[in-house]
C-alpha cells in the first residue's frame, strides 16, 4: 500500500517526538529535563545538518531557539555530545528505519513481472581510532552501512549497522527471505552458493559469477570456462551450468564480451591488485577480464541475456544512493575531533537521509526516470522551515505537500539515443 505524505508527516513527527523522548531517559541521555529533551537535541541536529551538512555548533544553536522558542549556548550544546548521546541517537536511527514507506510502484518494462526488484550492497565509513571499541575496522575503526533497497516502490527494506571487518555474506540483511517472486540484485561481495540456493526456492537472482568457483554443465561434466567462452562466436552467450564443487546450483551462466577498453581496464586493476597484495593473479583470472559473467534463475523467455546484463546494472542505482549520501550529505564528513560529537553526527545526518527518502518516494522519485540526486537539492533550501512547523501537524503536511510539488517537477532523466539512461532501456 502506498504510504500517503500525512502519514509520513505523522511518522516523522512520532519518532523525533514521542519515540525520541522515550529513548533519551531509556538510554540515560536524559535523566532530568532542563532546557534541552531527546526531542530538542534530535530535531535540531536532524534539521540542522540536513539543511547544511557542515553546519557550526552557532549555526544548530541558532537552529534549535528556531525550532524550540528558546536559546541554548554552543558550550550547552557541544556538552550533549557524548556516548549516552550517540547511543541515543543510534537507537533512534534504529527507530527510523524499521518504518516502512512504500511510493507508488513503479514498473518499467521487463521488471514488471518481479514482485520487487531488491538491490543489496554496502558502503563503509572510517572512523577516528578512539571508536575502535564502537564499531571496529580491519585496522583502527570503520562502521559498515548495509542497505537493501526495493526499487519499485522505493523501499528502504534494512539500513544495517555493524562493524567494518564484518564481511557482507555475514550481513542480516544477506539471510533475509524476500516475497515470493522478487528479484535480488547482489555485489559480488554477497556471492555464497548457499544463499543463493535459498533464494532459488523463494524466487529470483542475478549475481556476478566469483572466479574459482567450479562450473559444470548439465550432465555434471567439469567445464573449463575460459575453453567454453573462447569458443563462442556470438559477443553474448547463454549456458545451462551447476555452480560449486558441493552444491551444484543449476542456473543460467549469461555472459558478454566486453569492448577492448574495458578489458585493459580490468587488466590493469588485476596488475595494480597484484601490487598492492603481493600476490599473482591466475591466468584464468586475467583470461576472463574480457567477459562479464552473470548467474540468475531468471527463465529466458523472462529476461533475454541483454536484459540480464542491463538489469544487474541496476546495482549502479544503489551506488548512486551512497554518492549522494556522502557527497551531498556528507555522512562522512565532520569538522570536529570529538568522537562522541562524530557518532552523533553521523547518526543524524543517517535519519536526515532516511526522512528525505521517504518524502522522495512519496513525490515518485525512486522511479528510474528521476534523478534522486537532483531531487535533493529542495530539501537543504526548505529545512529549516519544515523543523519551525514540525510539531504541528496540519502545517507539517502542508509543508510536505509543497516540498512534494517542487520535487514532481525536478529530477526528471532526459531520453538520450546515444546514451540510453536505465529507464530508456528497460522498456520494451
């Protein structure tokens, strides 16, 4: 069901209301009341640095005698960073994202016929040294963001935290079972045969084929997949394989040669690779730089092998979200030493990001043929004006409902012949 802009705005008003007091005496944030509560401190940092990500300790105090009708010192609010106040601010984030908003579906084309298209990937934040002991990193400290995000409605599915040494196939997010006859769209970070066995019996998958793992044909005789692709005579073929030595997953194995360029490209990453390692790749590893090589259980008839190649392009998408994350909202970035004021920071700049989306879905704008980060721009300009009407409820949604105009007339992709965009060539 799609998730109307009231329902957002009550959503949003609950959790840095209500929910955000309740947390701050929870966690012991806050223990008696004065001039600041958990409601105060979060709307002002959430508003305040989604309104400008490099915003000063005087630009948030300014904001919170704006929002609040009272005025608090930058020393009052700079004492507020501390763990109590980033442990408070996590489990708000937490709050945050178990709220489910769904937009309006959005089919195109040959996705119509998934009940969802689920893209999975993580982006990493390194940390200053003194948080090792919050969220540790394969050297000093690193937080890992786990995300699944379910393109057809725009659905943030899981926000997950944990440490940066956590690999990806160890990620909740990587055993979670989706609806029947969704699509997962995976990194080649996530590759395990296991999983996607499970996701077999539950529905759909594409995923990067990992070099190494043994391939059969059908009869269970052992191919030698450099041998097999330097004999097709076709730029893309299709073939029908088990995966793995133990399990032998029947699948498709779909690949396509890519241009020249390309290829030196994946060379040189292998040589700079072999460097900084100090180890020596494979020379099948280097043989099959010159094809992409996909795994699905998607039926031909469902997806041709063109689209198989354009619709685990979709990845890119999830790559453009954590762009826009740290280069516009700048989750990576802070102007302070303190690692209390950091994890504070990061996490209200994490539930800045999440409140925008909602409201991006809301306006359509997880549909292919936007652009979110173009979509992004009102909401820096109209912040602060949405943190003086928040307790309000009327206001607020009428607020929202602006935002939302200014949204459905920007962000919209052109068509290109020479440089299709996504939505262009998934249509049929």
């Amino acid at each position: 069901m799609t998730t109307t802009i009231a329902q957002i705005a009550t959503a949003m008003q609950t959790l840095l209301t209500e929910e955000a007091n309740r947390l701050a005496r929870a966690t012991g944030f806050i223990q008696r009341e004065r001039k600041i509560s958990g409601a105060s401190f979060a709307q002002t940092l959430v508003f305040g640095w989604l309104a400008q990500p490099d915003s000063s300790l005087e630009a948030l105090s300014q904001g919170f005698a704006w929002t609040q009708g009272r005025s608090l010192s930058r020393q009052g609010l700079s004492q507020r960073f501390t763990a109590r106040g980033a442990h408070f601010l996590e489990c708000l984030l937490r709050a945050v994202v178990a709220e489910r908003v769904q937009g309006m579906r959005a089919n195109v084309g040959c996705l119509s016929r998934f009940e969802g298209v689920y893209l999975e990937d993580s982006t990493g934040i390194t940390l200053p040294a003194l948080l090792a002991s919050v969220w540790s990193g394969v050297q000093g400290a690193g937080l890992k963001i786990g995300v699944s995000w379910e393109l057809q409605q725009g659905t943030l599915v899981e926000l997950e935290l944990c440490p940066a040494r956590q690999h990806d196939q160890k990620l909740e997010l990587a055993q979670r079972c989706l609806p029947a006859g969704a699509l997962r769209v995976r990194d080649l970070g996530f590759f395990d045969l296991d999983q996607l066995a499970q996701q077999d019996q539950q529905g759909y998958y594409i995923s990067r084929y990992k070099g190494g793992t043994a391939v059969y044909d059908e009869p269970g005789k052992r191919l030698d997949l450099v041998a097999t692709l330097s004999r097709q005579a076709q730029p893309t073929c299709r073939l029908r394989v088990q995966m793995g030595h133990g399990q032998r997953l029947s699948c498709w194995l779909v690949a396509q040669r890519v241009p020249a360029a390309v290829w030196q490209q994946r060379r040189q990453r292998l040589k700079d690779w072999e460097r900084k390692h100090g180890d020596s790749a494979s020379p099948e590893r280097y043989a099959l730089c010159q094809w992409t090589i996909l795994l699905t259980n998607v039926p031909p008839d469902w997806l041709n092998d063109s689209q198989v190649q354009q619709v685990y392009g979709l990845r890119w998408q999830i790559e453009l979200l954590f762009k826009l994350w740290k280069s516009i909202h700048q989750v990576d970035d802070w102007l302070s030493a303190n690692p209390w004021r950091i994890l504070c920071e990061l996490y209200a700049k994490l539930i800045a990001v999440v409140f925008q989306h909602w409201c991006q879905i809301a306006g359509g704008c997880h549909a292919l043929a936007h652009s979110l980060t173009r979509s992004t721009h009102p909401f820096a300009r109209l912040a602060w004006l949405l943190a003086g009407v928040f307790e309000q409820h009327s206001l607020l949604v009428a607020a929202l409902e602006r935002l939302l105009c200014c949204l459905r007339t920007s962000g919209r992709i052109s068509r290109s012949r020479s440089s299709m965009p996504s939505f262009q060539r998934l249509e049929p």
